[in-house]
C-alpha cells in the first residue's frame, strides 16, 4: 500500500477536490480527512469549591520557611512509621 499526504478543499455542495500526481495509478482509494475542528463551545464556569478548612493553616506559622520541603517531610515520616498506623 503507498501513501501520499495531498492538500485538497471540501467544496460547499461537499465534494473533495484534489490533485492527484500523475505517479498515483487510478482505482479505489482510502480517504483520512484532516480538517480543522470546529470552534469550541464557551466553557461554562466552575461553581467556585468551598475552602478545605486545612487551607492556610501554617500561613502564619514562623518556623516553616520552606513548606514544600516542610510537606515533604512530614510524608516521609509517615511511611516510615512503625506504630502500625501507616498508610501503603
């Protein structure tokens, strides 16, 4: 089977028009149409989510300088904990 990549236009009464290089012998073709998609609909809005009340809570902690890193370790204690309490 050949393939060949050709640029062609989709009339208005629907009809592709093509030019086929003369090296493409005549018979029955597959057709993969790739045309631009349609505008995209406007999104509606998300109703906007209730706070977690966790949210913030070491805002104004001093001691915490880095809370990813803060974060970080406080996961790692986690799965390391030997008390049986654990999550896997």
């Amino acid at each position: 089977m050949q393939t060949t990549k050709l640029k062609g236009k989709i009339t208005a009464d629907r009809r592709l028009m093509v030019e086929i290089p003369r090296e493409i012998r005549p018979g029955a073709v597959d057709v993969i149409l790739l045309s631009p998609g349609r505008d995209k609909p406007a999104r509606r809005r998300a109703r906007r989510r209730q706070a977690h009340p966790a949210f913030g809570i070491w805002a104004k902690r001093t001691d915490i300088t880095d809370s990813a890193a803060f974060a970080a370790r406080l996961r790692r204690r986690l799965e390391t904990r030997t008390d049986g309490n654990h999550r896997d």
